[in-house]
C-alpha cells in the first residue's frame, strides 16, 4: 500500500530530487551526483540549490545503462515492453533510427517504457535487468524466436512475463502461434493505434 501511494505522488509530482532518486535508487548520493556531471543525466530544473529530474528522464537513463528501474518510480499503469531483434537488423543503421523514432512515439503516445536487444546472451540479461511486463520478438529466425520463448515461459523468475511474436499478417495462424510457445501473434504493422490494441488484448486474457 505505502509503495502504490508513492507512485501515485510520483504519477502527479513528476520532479524528482538527486536526494529522492539515491533514496528510490537504493544508490549512494555520490553516485547519482556522478550519473549527472558524467553519465547524462540532465537536470529539469533547479529550485534554490536543488536540482531536480523528471521522472522519464530517470527511467530513460537507467534503461540506456541496463539498471534496474525501481517499482517505486514507474507511474501506475505503465508497462514495460522489451522487443527482441535479430543482430543483423539492429545492426542495420537504417533501421535501427527508424526504431529510435518508433519506440520515441510508442513512448509518447502510448506511455510505455520501451527497451529493445538483439537475441542471444543479451536477450536474457535484459530480461533479467529490465523486467518487462511483455517480450515482444521479431521473428526473424524460428528457432531463436522459440528458444527465448521457451526460457521465459519455463523459468520461474520470469514467471508473470507475456510474450507475443511479430510476424506477417498473412503468416498469422494457429499452428505457427503454438509452434512459438506465444500468447499472441502480432501483424508486422507501424500503427500505434492497432499495436495498442493488441498489447492490451494479451493483457487483458485471462
């Protein structure tokens, strides 16, 4: 209950002190200090000698550095999606700022707290770091697609996690949904709207 009445303060009050975050952050003021004359963290606004952070900015900058985001500081309501690539694709400079601006809109508009890798060792340690409510893959390769699919779903400390398959609307059918491991597959579209509506039918199945 105390921490669902501090997030509710944190969905209204959206500045944080460097004081606020090292006591959220579990971290040493020192630390957080560091993370804003070294690391680019940046400053909202400073009242008398206080600076202070926005709350999307915060979680923004433990997202890009693979450090874990407190509960406390994620406003109600928000989910955290984790899309998982093929290497070769996020590797392509092209596609990679399409990304960018993609996730920058989902952020935005759907108010999401959005992380993305590639597959392989990656894949597990995002998991574990980032904590995500759903895993959304690209399947680019079956078998990869599988593989991070069955470690979610037989691990227990993922337990709770969702996962759903990007794929051609045309390739969308039941075998293939099984044959994954999924509870969903997704159509390959860029619409926010239809994405959305999506993401919460897998969360709202029971």
């Amino acid at each position: 209950m105390k921490q669902a009445k501090q997030r509710d303060l944190l969905k209204r009050d959206y500045l944080l002190s460097l004081e606020q975050i090292s006591n959220y952050c579990g971290t040493p003021i020192k630390r957080i200090n560091n993370w804003v004359e070294s690391r680019g963290l940046k400053v909202a606004r400073v009242e008398g000698n206080v600076k202070k952070v926005r709350i999307d900015e915060l979680i923004d900058f433990l997202v890009r550095h693979n450090m874990h985001i407190p509960d406390s500081v994620i406003p109600i309501k928000v989910r955290k999606i984790l899309f998982v690539f093929a290497e070769d694709l996020i590797m392509d400079e092209i596609v990679l700022k399409f990304l960018m601006k993609f996730f920058e809109r989902l952020k935005k508009e759907a108010n999401l707290i959005i992380d993305y890798c590639s597959y392989g060792s990656m894949a597990k340690m995002k998991l574990l770091v980032f904590k995500p409510d759903l895993v959304i893959l690209d399947v680019g390769s079956t078998d990869a697609s599988c593989e991070l699919c069955h470690l979610v779903k037989s691990s227990d400390e993922f337990e709770g996690i969702k996962v759903a398959a990007i794929v051609e609307s045309s390739k969308i059918n039941e075998e293939l949904k099984n044959r994954l491991c999924v509870d969903a597959l997704l159509p390959r579209c860029v619409d926010i709207k239809s994405l959305m509506e999506n993401i919460n039918e897998i969360f709202d199945k029971v």
